[in-house]
C-alpha cells in the first residue's frame, strides 16, 4: 500500500474515533427531547409506565435522567414543589437550549395545542440558566408551566402541571 494511502486511513480513524462522541451526543441529545415530546405531555402515567414509554422511543435504556411523579396517580416525593401536581423533567449532557426550545415549541403547536401562553404563575419562577419558561392556561380550568434551561453541564426540560387550585396553593 502506498504510504500516503496508509496515512490517509490512519487519519481517517483518528477522525472517525474522536467524531464518535459528539455523534452519541447528538443521538442523545435528540432521544431525549423526542422522548420529553412524546411523553411528558400525556396524563395517566404512573413513573414507571413513564419510564418505560420513553424506554420504548429510545430503544434501549434511556440516555438521560427522567424526574416523574403525578400525585393523582402516586404519592408525590416529599421534596416536591408546593402546588405541583405533576412533573416530567428529562437532563441530558451539554448545553441544547435552542435545539430544545425549537422542538418544545413545534410540539406545543402540533394538535391538540398545548395551552395558551398567560402569566407565569407565583409558584414558578426563572432560575440561572432558564432560556425558557412559561406558563400555559390548559382545558377545564388548569394550568402548566414549562421551564427549559441549563443547570452546569446539563440541559434539563420540565413539564409541571399545577393543581387544579393553583392559585391558593
């Protein structure tokens, strides 16, 4: 083999192999949210039917960490926010504040809409790292925050939903 072809392979190796880790990212990053669109909007889930869902979009162990409770269905953790009722979260590496907000944003459009926009509500508020958060008037009466950020290494994408007496929470 001529020399120059061998060099050309090995730094065709060197790249493939150091490419490697942003394309896992990449598919990482795009599981995560795909499984935070898919699930984390639809009521009736206990944490492990949750889990198991998103398991299923994934195809294999989710690459991400999940927070899920819904107190209608389970007891909520003891560290639980004051007037949530329920909460999906997925955390994943790096920072994909934009790619997150596009894909939360399509999907909020996509029928049925998620909630018209209203004033964030006094349980909620901005944190570092908060690219997005906002509150969604829902059906009969209730009410979602979304929240999208970063939080160090991590982009994290949250969906509470409030108790139907919210307000007085």
């Amino acid at each position: 083999m001529h020399p120059l072809a061998t060099t050309l392979r090995k730094l065709a190796l060197i790249v493939m192999i150091g490419a490697s880790p942003a394309v896992v990212s990449a598919k990482d990053t795009h599981v995560a949210i795909s499984a935070f669109n898919s699930w984390c909007f639809k009521a009736g889930q206990t944490p492990a039917q949750a889990r198991a869902n998103m398991e299923r979009t994934a195809g294999a162990p989710l690459p991400f960490v999940l927070t899920f409770w819904d107190d209608s269905l389970a007891p909520r953790p003891a560290d639980a926010p004051k007037g949530v009722e329920r909460r999906c979260e997925v955390r994943f590496d790096g920072d994909h504040t934009d790619q997150a907000i596009h894909a939360l944003r399509k999907q909020m459009q996509t029928p049925p809409v998620f909630g018209t926009l209203i004033a964030l509500p006094a349980t909620h508020a901005a944190i570092d790292g908060t690219a997005l958060i906002e509150g969604r008037a829902l059906l009969r009466g209730r009410v979602a925050v979304v929240h999208v950020g970063t939080d160090g290494a991590q982009t994290f994408m949250a969906v509470d939903r409030l108790y139907s007496d919210w307000e007085e929470s």
